[in-house]
C-alpha cells in the first residue's frame, strides 16, 4: 500500500521541519512572546476587560493571530521560495500527484506550524496561571483558522510573481488583519465603517470564537460558518492556483 | 515513444515554439541544438506537462500529454536545468521523497535507492547534505532521482552544464548505460560535441523551428564533409565541399592562408542558425 499524495507532500514537509527543530522552535516562539509581553503585561498589565484581567482576554486572540501568522507563513514563504527560488515545486510538479493533494499537503503542514506556536502559547498560559479553558473546541477552531490561513499561503504564493510581491501582500492583507481583528480590543467598540470591515476578516472570527470558548461560553455559531466559509474558499482557491501554475 | 505534431507554445505576441514537428523512437538518444532563445527548453517543458501547450499536440508512448497529464507524469523523468535538489535534505532523502511521490512501496524505494546511489557514484555521500555535495555530484543525483521511478522516457535540459570536461565524460557514460537499460533519451544541450558524441539523431532549433533533423554525421553529409576556413578575415564564411578534391581545388584559387578540415556538428550548427546572430 502506498501513502495518499497529500501525505507524500506532508511528510516532505514535517521532514523538514524535524530537521531544523530548535530553529523551528525558536522561530515560533518569539512573536508569541513578544505580543504577550508587550500587550499583556505592559500595555495591559492593570487593565481589566469584562470582569477579568487583560491578560484574560488578550491571550485568546494572541493565540489566534499566532496560529494565523505561523500557518500563513509557514506555507506562503517556504512555497514561494520553492516555487520562485530552488525551483523545487517543479519536482512535486512533474510527479504524478495532483495539484489538490499539493495544495492539502501543504496546508496541512501549515495546520501543524500554526498549532504548535498555539501549544506553545497555551502552555505559557497555563505556567503564568492565565485562567482560561481550553478544550476540544478550542483546537477544532484552531486547526479550521490554521487550514484557512494556510491556504491562504498557498493562494499568496502561486498568485506572487516575486518575493517583494510576498512582502507586500503580508503588508496590504496580513499585518491590518493582525491589527484590527480584535486580537488586541474587542470588535464591537469600533464605529462604522470599521465595525463592518473588521467582521468582514477571518481572524476576527477565530479570536472573537477563540474567546467566547476561553470565557466558558460556546463560540458564536455565524463566527464558526464564517471560518468554514473562509476556510473552504481559501483551499478552493489555492488548489485552483496550483492547478493553474505555469513556469 | 514521442510523437509531436505542430507543437506550438505562444506568449502573447512571441512564438517560442512555432510548429514543430517530430518523432521519436523507443530507446533513441535525441538532442534538440539550438541558440539561447530557440525553444528547446520551452519544448521540454510542454512534453513534461509543466507548460500549457497553445497549439498541436504531443503523444509519449501513446499517451496525450494535455489530456492525460497525470499518466504521462507517470512514465517520464525530467532532470531540468536548474538545480532543484531539496538542498536542506540528504542525497538519500531526496531519492526517497521522489519514491514516494510516484506512489513506489518501501521495499522498492530502498532496493532503487541503494542501485541509484551506486550508479551516480556517491553511495558514500548518502547522508550528506545536497548542499555539501559537488556541483558534479548534484547533477548526478538530479538524473539519478529524475530515473528512480523508471520512466520510459526521460527528459535532460542541458544536463552538463557549467561541468569540468572530465565529469562531462562522466555524465556521458550514465546517459548511455541510460540507454542500454532501453530508456528513450531527449535531451537539449549547448554542447554540441556532447549531441555528436551521445545522440543518434540531432535537431537544430532555431527560431521556435526545426531547422534540420538527423543523425550528426547524416548532417555532416549534407552541409558537406570537407570544410575549407580562412582565418585572417573577420566575416569571411567556411565553404563546404562532399569531397576532399573539390575542397583542395577551392582552396588552392584562394590568396590568403586556409584551412581544410572535416566538417564538424559545429559547423553544421553555425551554417544553419547563423543568421540568428548576426
């Protein structure tokens, strides 16, 4: 019995990451830290939100822009650079998998970046005694941001013709995301037009679903359509890009 | 093994590959010559699938290679010109990922990774980094793991390019025990000694067009064995003779200093895309 393409591309892909662990690992702490320190202590270190402290309710969505960046990232970078740099995706390409499974493999692969940096974040919480819950649904809801944003890397990466063209897409559609979804405030302050765009991103929907479970309530119900719908777009998308991939 | 019928790969306004029509034979060397620009490599990669094909079409061992992408991948390799090793992976492991995206079972890869190894010649580099190993070395394992799933067919875009002479040789002998083992080679290269030394049949690109097709020595023959060069003068053109006598005859009637010698592929190749340069 031989392995599924996806997997093939998965393995490739985990085979790496085991090769280079502690770069791995460091790489998928700093920024987690960085947020966590800047935001939750010294930013919000008196502040309280909602009956809990800030630390409370920062931390769900630091998680979830973690899981965006580390998934996002994890697949748009190394699939640029294969694709415009070792020019290794034309190995994958000649070969008999299909573009579907390629655009799977990979994206799963990002689910496992973006999930660990979120693991990584959640242990840190639990040792600073950041009370709050996580649970099955809490990872089902990481791992449907993951898949979304990891296709979204794949869609960034096959539609870029360049490397500076990778950076500004991070800058135009990533960073305003990781800004404005309410990973730092909660959503519903804002007025109009901002409210409206802001529903409109993804990563709200994972942090507003992220925190309403955290807090022990269920995450709301159009949050968790919204990221199916992204989700299931995004891969749509990014498969058809791969499909159509020329070089 | 390959049939191309007026094959044509447009871009916009430019015809990189304009018409071409060819056939080749089931355990035939086949090298596409041209200048840079001429459309071999736009050519390979419509035959590998990586390139839409605007115009025509191309059968590999009976199969059409825009309507059955997936079961022509199956029974080609392609070692391309760049490079594309996974350098942060070892020699083996790159074999290994090319096993496994052709569905091969693990018993197999081993077996096939262990002969592979050998005959590239760096069984002891196996657990290197492909970013440790030689350029000569690198380009081995590329035709080494371009052949692990035994393709039918397999494609080298230049393949000994930026090589030292004698790891040239080197890769000459693989590609002809290549094809003892029955593979159909179609290779392009800028080396035009390496097609004469390695090809049964020769085609001359130029211009997105076929500008002659067949054996290198048939295509000494035609342009004429005998060469006659002059050396003093810029601009001035060798003059091709089939016969020893005819040339000497012209040779003698000159007043500057010339040289009579067998027509090379060289010079086939000069006399026929010449105007490309100028």
């Amino acid at each position: 019995m031989t392995a599924p393409g996806f997997y093939v591309i998965f393995w490739r892909e985990m085979l790496a990451i085991r090769k280079k662990f502690w770069k791995f690992l460091s790489g998928s702490l700093v920024m987690p830290v960085l947020y966590l320190v800047t935001f939750g202590w010294g930013v919000g270190g008196n502040m309280r939100v909602g009956g809990g402290t800030y630390l409370e309710f920062v931390l769900p969505g630091i998680i979830a822009l973690s899981a965006m960046n580390n998934s996002f990232n994890g697949v748009a970078t190394t699939l640029n650079i294969s694709k415009l740099y070792y020019k290794t995706i034309e190995e994958i390409l000649v070969s008999p998998v299909s573009p579907w499974d390629i655009a799977l493999g990979r994206v799963l692969a990002g689910c496992v970046r973006g999930m660990f940096s979120a693991l990584l974040l959640i242990a840190l919480g639990s040792i600073l005694h950041v009370g709050i819950r996580f649970d099955l649904m809490f990872m089902a809801v990481l791992f449907l941001t993951t898949f979304a944003f990891g296709s979204l890397g794949v869609l960034a990466a096959m539609i870029t013709k360049s490397h500076e063209d990778m950076a500004n897409f991070s800058n135009v559609v990533i960073l305003p995301m990781a800004f404005l979804s309410g990973t730092f405030f909660s959503p519903t302050h804002l007025p109009e037009p901002f409210a409206s765009i802001i529903m409109a991103y993804p990563l709200t929907h994972a942090s507003l679903s992220l925190r309403a479970i955290a807090a022990g309530a269920d995450a709301p119900v159009a949050s968790l359509a919204a990221l199916v719908f992204y989700a299931a777009l995004f891969f749509v998308l990014g498969g058809l890009t791969v499909k159509r991939l020329e070089i | 093994m390959i049939k191309i019928d007026g094959l044509t790969k447009k871009y916009n306004a430019l015809t990189a590959v304009d018409r071409l029509d060819l056939s080749i034979a089931d355990g035939e060397i086949f090298a596409l010559l041209g200048p840079n620009g001429a459309g071999k490599t736009t050519t390979i990669r419509m035959l590998t699938t990586l390139a839409s094909i605007t115009g025509g079409r191309a059968i590999i061992n009976g199969l059409d290679v825009e309507k059955t992408p997936i079961a022509v991948k199956k029974i080609i390799g392609l070692a391309p010109q760049g490079l594309n090793l996974e350098i942060e992976l070892t020699a083996e492991e790159n074999l290994e990922f090319h096993g496994r995206l052709h569905g091969m079972p693990a018993r197999e890869r081993r077996a096939r990774i262990d002969e592979l190894l050998d005959f590239a010649g760096i069984a002891e580099k196996r657990n290197e980094l492909v970013s440790k190993l030689s350029g000569g070395m690198k380009r081995r394992l590329l035709i080494a793991r371009a052949i692990m799933h035994r393709p039918k067919v397999l494609f080298l875009d230049e393949p000994t390019v930026g090589l030292d002479p004698q790891i040239r040789r080197k890769m000459w002998e693989m590609v002809l025990e290549l094809k003892r083992e029955g593979i159909t080679v179609f290779l392009t290269t800028h080396y035009i000694e390496e097609a004469d030394f390695l090809c049964d049949r020769v085609g001359i690109m130029n211009r997105g067009r076929l500008a002659a097709l067949d054996s290198p020595a048939a295509l000494k023959e035609k342009t004429g064995r005998y060469a006659v060069l002059c050396r003093q003068f810029e601009g001035c053109k060798p003059a091709f003779f089939a016969s020893r006598e005819e040339a000497v005859r012209f040779a003698s009637g000159m007043e500057e200093d010339v040289t009579i010698r067998h027509t090379t592929l060289e010079d086939v190749f000069i006399h026929l895309t010449g105007e490309a340069f100028e």
